[in-house]
C-alpha cells in the first residue's frame, strides 16, 4: 500500500514539471482577438484605401525579436484587391495567415489593397518570440491602420499616432493592448487563454485524483 502512495507521489512530481515547463513555454506567446466595426468608412473613402499592419521595434539596437501572426481573418462587406505592400521578411497574404517579424529594419509592414470597405472585420494576432516575456531596454508594438489611396488616415481615433488598435510590448516583456473609439466606429480586444495554461490546469486537476486515489488505496 505504501509502495503505490510512494508511486503516487512520483507521477504527481512528474506532472508539476511539465506543468512548470508549460507555464515557461507560454512566457514568449501571447494572443488577441480583435474587432473593429467600421460600418460608415465607404461614405469617407468611396474609392477604397489600404488596410495596413505593422510591427515595429521602438529601437532596433535594445529591442528584442519577435514575430507577429495574424490570423481567423474574417469581414463583413469588404473587397480586397490584388495589390500587396510589405517590407522584408513578411509573408502571407489575406485572409491569412501573414507573418510580420519585428527586427527587418525601422518599418515592418503588411498593407492589402481595399477596393470596397465594409461594416466590419475581425482577426487575432499573436506575438512570440524572445521580446514577449523578457525585460529589454525598449519594447515592440503591433498596429493596424485604415488607410485612403493615398496612404493617408481616414479615420480620427483617440490615439496620438492614429492607429485604430495596437499591442504593445514593454521594457518587461508584458503585452497590453489598446483599442479606441474613433470616426464612425471602435475596435475592442479580447485575450486569448494561452494552450499553456489549459493543459496547466488538466494536469493539476489530474495530479489532485492521483493524490486522492493513492491516499485512498494506503
């Protein structure tokens, strides 16, 4: 009886270490879901525009290196075109997946052709990397912007350089993000529960039967 406590208590041991390693693993990605309603842009810019991302280091000599990936992509009334901007290193093309590294120089940029803006879109990016989780000197942030043809804003949010959402990274490695209210709309944000931390909790929740059973069995 003893013998089977004593194994009991192995296991348990076992399972916190991956637990532990879970957690660890989580440090450098983190996800957002985003929502942006937009439903009176076609009367600012009939003739369409250009929805832009980007990635940028706020100093390419402190900042660490990450990766921004967007993803579930999904709209309401819009058209976009054939036409794609990007600095180096980026890939994809929408609805996805894009992948925008940080580290490619002073811009790094996704911008997709708008031909007919719609009511609404939606997607989630997630960042990973060593600058998420890790104190650095200088942080990262991710932004989206809507755009007319001219590469001009189209639309006044509350933020002081005119994204309409962003994510930042800080000097810690913690990840905030902002969303604001701006001319005929607003984009709301929405984090995603890290995998990490689902199988953190199915692995504590196991290692507590184990407990329980072999006390039992004793």
């Amino acid at each position: 009886m003893i013998r089977r406590y004593t194994t009991s208590c192995h296991t348990i041991a076992a399972l916190f270490a991956v637990l532990l390693f879970a957690a660890s693993a989580r440090a450098d990605t983190v996800s957002y879901n985003f929502f942006v309603d937009r439903s009176g842009i076609a009367a600012l810019s009939p003739a369409g525009g250009w929805l832009d991302f980007e990635f940028n280091q706020a100093n390419a000599l402190d900042s660490l290196s990450a990766i921004a990936t967007i993803t579930n992509f999904t709209s309401t009334g819009y058209t976009f075109g054939p036409t794609v901007q990007t600095s180096a290193g980026v890939t994809g093309l929408l609805p996805g997946p894009i992948a925008i590294p940080n580290d490619q120089g002073a811009a790094n940029f996704f911008t997709q052709e708008v031909t007919a803006w719609g009511g609404s879109f939606a997607f989630e990016v997630t960042l990973s990397g060593p600058a998420v989780g890790t104190a650095a000197p200088d942080g990262s942030a991710f932004y989206a912007y809507l755009l007319d043809p001219g590469f001009n804003q189209i639309v006044s949010p509350s933020t002081s350089t005119g994204e309409i959402l962003n994510v930042t990274i800080d000097s810690a490695g913690g990840t905030s993000p902002q969303t604001t209210a701006f001319t005929g709309g607003s984009s709301t944000a929405i984090p995603e529960p890290g995998a990490a931390w689902l199988a953190l909790t199915a692995l504590a929740l196991l290692a507590i039967g184990r407990l329980r059973s072999g006390r039992s069995e004793a």
